[in-house]
C-alpha cells in the first residue's frame, strides 16, 4: 500500500521535496528557488544550478518530512523527475532519491517533468477523464490528450521556441531581466494590448504545433525600426506582445479540445502563472462550452508536490524503477493522434 509518497524535483533551478498523501492531500511542499542567483546572468547557468542543488537538497528534504510531520521511516515510496531537464541538476535529484531508498529500502520511482506538470492539477480539482492539457513553461511547449492518471498521449509540441523562451528572449531585448515572463506580466497590467501588432504563430487550424521563434524575431525587428519612448511605451510593447503569445496557446488548445470532442482542458506549466492566460482562457471556456482548470501558481511553476502526485498514481499501477536509472535531458515521446471522439461523461463513444 502506498500512502505517503515523498517528491523530489531538481530539472532546473528550483530544489524541491514535498510529500503527498492517497495523492491528493498536500502535506508539505517546499522549494527553495535559484531566481536571485541565476537573475545577475540573464538566465539560468546549469553548472551553477547543479551546485546549489547540492547544497539544498538534504535540507529541503528533511524540511518537507518535518512539515509533514513525518519521518524517513512512514514514507511508502520515493518518486524522483528523472527528466527531462539539465542532466547535471537532474543527477543531484536522482542520487539523493537512490541514496534514501536504498538506505531506508523504500520503492524508487522516476517520472516525467512534464507528465508530472498535468497532475498538479489532481490535488485541488477533480477533473473528469478524459481532458487536453497545455504544458507552457520555459522549456516546453505540449498539448497532451490524457485519459487516465497514468495515460498521457502526447498530440504537439513546439517546433522551436516554447513560450516561456519567447518571454524570457523578449525580456532580455527589452531589458527587464529575469525571469522575464514575471516581468512581461507585470508591465502588461498597465499597457494597451492592442497598440502593436505581433504575429500570431502558426496561426491555422491545420496543425496543433507551437512556434515561438517568429514572434521573438518579429519582437528584436520591430525594437530595431522603433525606440521605446517611455514607461507607457514599453508597457504598451509588452502587452501586444504577450497577447499574441497568450492567444496562439489558447487558440489551438481549444481547437484541439474541440475536433476531439473533449470538454475539459487543463493549463499548465510555469506561463499558467501569466495573469493574461487565467483571464482570457475563462472568455474560450464559456465561448467553446469547455471547463478550464488550473494548478495553484505555486504548483504551476516547478515543484515536488507534483512529482509526488504522478508518483503515486504510478506507484498504485504497479510501475517501479531500478536502482540505475539515469537521468534524460529531452522529451523523446512521439507524437500521436488518438480517437477523436468522446461522449460527455468522458467514455469513447
């Protein structure tokens, strides 16, 4: 039987552990962020994330159980990303998760980053199966069909940019810093979303792909032939921006979710923080009669809660790995089509 299941999250620059319980309840969720580090370099510096993943992940670890009010002795099961990520943050994570399940003989599990992202969502909804989940953070851009807690089929991803570069990209050209999506958010609040006209990428209902690299170098011409003339500006700049972004996730999340019948649609991953996304996804929702569900910001940006929730489920079905796995960098899924029809109680038809 597994009930509590420790998390441990190292794919980036957040250290994270955290402890789920019958893979609904959050009982501890603690991460310990690299933001103020890796900001002085305009992005993240994989050798220096894998040394302050050294630093923090005992103390992480055992602030979570304390949380938890538990010991290493009641944890059933020990779920660890095992990618994709930055290979040597990654192996921090692993070694650690090896280390206690072989000291305390406790089951290893290693899950996927991004599978992970869409279970989040378990712990404060009850979403009925099956659903499109869009995973938007830096790395990654998906759109997945998920059919159970453990079935994911992957259906398009991003051709090259995902949407959290695009950000952090323009952010850099305009000067903001890092992380560069919380600063294009911000400054968007207060600009006409309207005043400038962006691309929408791979505007056609005839691919669910993504591609941000266009509006990024729409962006740096556009800064090339036009001088931010002031506050107003650049907010304005960064809101027409932001809502080109905003609409291509949506539009093509929500037509997937219609050519496939599916009436639910999870949003996902560190740009489901963006305050844009939250309000204009409601306005697709009632528009296309789609419920739209959301993980808590804190558990849309990177974290252990939901390895522990994707462990869990895994754990249940049976699934279990060896001592010597190792740690992947890139999402090798294949692209695939499923069944296109569904009926409104969530079986195929």
């Amino acid at each position: 039987m597994y009930k509590y299941i420790l998390g441990i999250e190292s794919s980036c620059d957040e250290t994270a552990a955290a402890v789920v319980e019958d893979g609904k309840k959050l009982l501890s969720n603690i991460v310990a962020s690299q933001i103020s580090t890796h900001s002085k370099y305009g992005g993240v510096v994989p050798e220096v994330a894998s040394r302050m993943h050294l630093e923090s992940i005992l103390p992480v670890i055992e602030e979570a159980l304390a949380k938890a009010d538990l010991n290493f002795e009641d944890i059933d099961g020990i779920a660890v990303t095992q990618g994709p990520g930055l290979i040597g943050s990654l192996l921090v994570g692993l070694a650690s998760a090896k280390s206690l399940a072989f000291s305390l003989d406790k089951p290893l599990l290693g899950v996927n980053h991004l599978e992970a992202h869409i279970s989040a969502v378990h712990l404060e909804n009850k979403v009925d199966f099956p659903f499109i989940a869009l995973i938007a953070s830096g790395g990654h851009t998906n759109l997945y069909i998920v059919r159970g807690y453990t079935e994911f089929e992957l259906i398009s991803k991003t051709r090259d940019d995902a949407a959290g570069e695009a950000f952090d990209k323009a952010a850099k050209a305009l000067g903001l810093g890092y992380p560069g999506g919380v600063m294009i958010d911000k400054l968007s609040k207060s600009g006409d979303r309207n005043k400038y006209k962006f691309p929408l990428p791979l505007n056609t209902k005839k691919s669910y792909d993504f591609s941000f690299s266009g509006i990024k170098t729409s962006l740096v011409y556009f800064l090339k032939k036009n001088e931010v003339k002031n506050e107003n500006d650049l907010n304005d700049i960064c809101a027409s921006y932001q809502e080109s972004i905003v609409r291509s996730l949506l539009n093509k999340t929500f037509n997937a979710a219609n050519e496939y019948h599916i009436e639910r649609v999870v949003i996902c991953g560190g740009v489901a923080c963006n305050s844009r996304i939250r309000e204009l996804g409601a306005g697709f929702g009632k528009e296309n009669d789609i419920k739209l569900f959301y993980p808590s910001p804190s558990l849309c940006t990177d974290n252990a809660a939901m390895i522990a929730t994707l462990g869990y489920y895994r754990f249940r079905d049976g699934d279990l790995s060896q001592l010597n796995i190792g740690a992947y960098s890139t999402l090798k899924t294949k692209i695939v089509r499923g069944q296109k029809s569904f009926s409104k109680t969530g079986q195929h038809s």
